[in-house]
C-alpha cells in the first residue's frame, strides 16, 4: 500500500514539475541577464553554514536566527544551518579572501533557501533568490547603479513604473532623526520596529505601542507624521547628518538619471534586518490584488568585518522568485512556453531504428535539441500525435521508401506542411538557420 503522505513534498516547498520550472527558469533568465548586462560575475555558496554564521549579533536578526532558522547536529557534533539567505554566506566568502580579490567585488548568485515560516501567499518555506552585492566601493553611485539594476529587472520583465515603485531611505538619517529630532534615547530598537510597521497598523494601534515605548504625546505626534516627509525636507539637515547627505544624493542622482517615476522617499522604511548601515529601498506591488513588498536590499557595511575583521563597505538586494511569480501573475506579464526540443525524430519499424538514431545524432551535432521516440511498436499516426501534444514543432520520418532514395520527411507540426529532402541537404539548411 502506497504512503500518500510521501507522495507530498514537505509542507512549504513545491514540486517543480516541467510546466512550473519553464516558469522559474524563466526568472532565474532574466535575473542573470540583468546581472550580466551590468558586468557582474556569478558565484554559489554552500546549502549550509556554521548555525553560528546568523545567530551572532548584528548578523541575520533575532526572527530568523531564534525562529526560521532550520538547524541541526551533524554527526560530528557541529550545530550547522541550512542557508536562509546569501547575505552572510557571501560577505563571509569575502572576507574570507578579500586581499587576493580583485576589488570592487561585483558577484551575484541565484540560489535556493529555507525559513521555517507559516506557508501562505507570498511566503513559502523553501523559495529562491537573486542576490546581487558590490564589495568595496562605499560610493553612492554604487547606491545608485544597484536601484537602476533593480528597475533593469522589472523592465526585462515587461513592467512600467505604473506596476511598481522603489521606495528609499537611510538608516543613519532614521537614527539621527529619531534621537535628535524626536529625541529618543531610549528603547531605539523597540521603537524602530513599531515605525517599521506603521503602515500594517491603525493610527491608533501604533500610537498605544509608541506610547508603551515610552514616547510622550509630542514625541507620538511626530513619529505618526514621519510617512509625511518628503525628500526636500531633508536640505536643511544634510550638514547635520551623514545619511540625510546620502540619501539625499542617490534620490537625486536617480532622478538625474530618468528614474524619478520609479521611487519616493519613504521616511518610515527601515528594512527588518539588523545589518543594514546606510542607504536602503523596498520594491513594491502596486497591483491592486497583491499591494505589497517584493524584494529590498541595502547598505551593509560592518557584516564583512563582523565575520573577518576586515571593514569591507558592502551593497546588494535580493528578489525572490515567490513575489516574482505572484507579479507576473498579476500583472499578466508571462510569456509563452515552448518545448525546448526542436525535433522529434520517429522510429517508423525496428528495422530501421538504427538509421533513425543517427538521423537524431547528425541534427543535434548539427546544433538542434532533438528527441527519438524510443518506444517500439507505436505507429507513425501515434508518434505524430505525441509531437502535437508535446508542442514539438517539427518531426522527421524515415520510411522504406526514404530510405531507399536516401530522403527523408520533413515535417512541420505548426502549418502542417511536409516536404522531402536529402539529410546533408537539411544538415545545411540547420547549419545556415534555415530550415522551416
């Protein structure tokens, strides 16, 4: 008797079945095009990590390090982690190996991950990431080129500013804000999260949180206007606080460049996790059905050190394939599959099985991706229809009489029209593009 429970994948992750990988495959593709197209070079890390790697302070944040984290006890009695995110993989790697580096460092990765999280839309247990970091270059024209690679993507996507929008901050402006402008010097971190969070809470909710933190009336007032600031109110700050200079730059720098229709300041964005440093964004859904976070990234400057010693100035952001999809869902932005096989090359009787298969290896060598129909005894009117149903667009037929005059049938699937030819005729046709 069949166990139906082994049937199921565990709870959270997705069998990718041939129809679903087109559809993943074809956003790792637009990933690494993006990434290539702007001169970075592709890496992988280990699955999995010294369970140390993210409960240290500073690195992966208490929710996943104390909640989402999946880890164990090898046999050797090392506690080691299945790899939640690349960030700290990545920034251990280069410290790892920073002097032989060549600097600056320009990696990305498309990769799989695993958070032990409640599976509902738009989250998932096991999911995959794009993450794409600059190391060594502290200028905010790395800032500035990370948010265009991160519009780049959406526009390969087929997507116009009207579908989404990149929403920036600093978080060295935020902590000089809240202690000099708010003047809170106390419960910072608690304090911060509540901010993090406005937008998922009545007015009044996050005013009784903000006053459990210990903020008096005027101090409420202020935090509950903060989504009010605009990027200009920043000016007469920008000799006060560092980060109020640098996310003034990138805003406009980005707008310098053509890119004012994609982003907004948004004063209440900190992003969740604890290593962020400086300049940061969230990209959002502004589909009506799915209004919510995709993917952000961010300054991290004190991770690499945090793991090596070495102060490393470090930027990346990392999109996700769940959000990816919900999007393209959404927004109608899928393209059509096709079967990636060119050719299907039928077996018309054993007797001629073996003439068949090297009709199939003189196409491939010829650079076409072609499958022979391996199962015996099917006729052609069978083998055809498989074609069809396969969505193979083109089939060869070698029959008796073919065989005879060294022809053989061509045939397209799509427009139903067959011709016969010789087979260095065809290979020629292959070789110059074409064959129709």
């Amino acid at each position: 008797m069949a166990n139906k429970e082994l049937l199921q994948p565990y709870r959270g992750t997705k069998d990718y079945y041939p129809n679903d990988y087109s559809r993943l495959d074809y956003i790792f593709s637009v990933w690494r095009e993006a990434c290539m197209a702007f001169g970075y070079e592709e890496y992988l890390a280990p699955l999995v990590e010294d369970r140390e790697l993210y409960t240290q302070k500073h690195a992966s944040g208490d929710e996943i390090a104390n909640q989402q984290l999946y880890w164990l006890t090898d046999q050797g009695g090392r506690e080691i982690a299945i790899r939640p995110e690349m960030t700290p993989s990545v920034s251990r790697m280069v410290g790892a190996r920073y002097q032989q580096l060549q600097k600056p460092i320009r990696w990305f990765s498309v990769a799989n991950f695993m958070r032990y999280e409640r599976p509902q839309k738009g989250r998932v247990r096991e999911f995959f990431q794009l993450n794409i970091d600059n190391f060594g270059d502290s200028s905010v024209q790395v800032d500035v080129e990370l948010i265009e690679v991160a519009i780049h993507i959406m526009r390969l996507f087929g997507a116009s500013s009207k579908m989404f929008e990149i929403r920036i901050n600093n978080r060295k402006w935020f902590s000089y804000w809240l202690e000099h402008v708010v003047g809170v010097t106390e419960n910072e971190q608690q304090v911060s999260r509540i901010i993090d969070n406005l937008a998922k809470n009545t007015e009044e909710e996050n005013s009784q949180k903000l006053g459990d933190a210990g903020l008096t009336p005027e101090q409420i007032d202020l935090v509950l206007r903060l989504p009010q600031l605009q990027i200009d109110d920043l000016a007469q700050y920008l000799d006060k606080s560092e980060g109020a200079a640098e996310l003034y730059a990138l805003m406009k720098s980005l707008e310098e460049k053509g890119y004012k229709e994609f982003i907004r300041y948004d004063a209440s964005l900190l992003r969740g996790f604890d290593y962020y440093t400086g300049n940061v964004f969230e990209q959002f859904d502004l589909h009506p059905d799915n209004n919510r976070s995709m993917f952000g990234g961010g300054r991290y400057d004190d991770l690499v050190e945090l793991y090596s010693g070495i102060s490393v100035p470090a930027n990346g952001f990392a999109p996700g394939n769940v959000t990816t999809e919900l999007f393209l869902d959404n927004w109608n932005l899928w393209p059509e599959f096709e079967n990636n096989t060119d050719v299907l090359v039928t077996v018309f009787n054993e007797e001629l099985r073996h003439k068949s298969w090297g009709v199939a290896t003189s196409l491939r060598d010829a650079g076409l991706f072609v499958q022979l129909y391996l199962k015996q005894g099917e006729a052609i009117k069978e083998q055809l229809s498989y074609a069809n149903k396969s969505g193979i667009p083109f089939v060869v037929i070698l029959g008796p009489e073919e065989d005879e005059k060294g022809l053989l049938v061509w045939k397209n699937m799509i427009s139903g029209e067959q011709r016969v030819v010789k087979l260095e005729g065809l290979l020629e046709e292959v070789t110059n593009g074409h064959a129709d």
